[in-house]
C-alpha cells in the first residue's frame, strides 16, 4: 500500500472541505462535513503516527 499517495489524498480531500465548509448555509449538511473533515484528521494522525 502506498502511504504517501494515501496522505496526500487525505491531505487533500481535508483542504477542499475546510475551504468549503465555512460558505455552507445548511446546518445538517455543516454538521456533515464537520464529522467528515474529523475523521479525516484522525485518519492522517494515524498515518502519521503507525505509517
């Protein structure tokens, strides 16, 4: 498995969400993304940390 390809998806994918997030109106939604952009960030601490 490619780690480095995998962080930098992570990396990312985690930059466009919290470029978005802040123009988003709907709360549900906002809360989604909120969740997502957490579970990203353990994701890479993890990586980071046992990669």
């Amino acid at each position: 498995m490619d780690l480095d390809l995998i962080q930098d998806a992570l990396e990312s994918s985690l930059s466009l969400l919290n470029d978005e997030f802040e123009s988003i109106e709907l709360d549900e939604l906002k809360k989604e993304y909120l969740l997502t952009i957490q579970k990203i960030e353990t994701a890479l601490t993890s990586l980071k940390e046992n990669g």
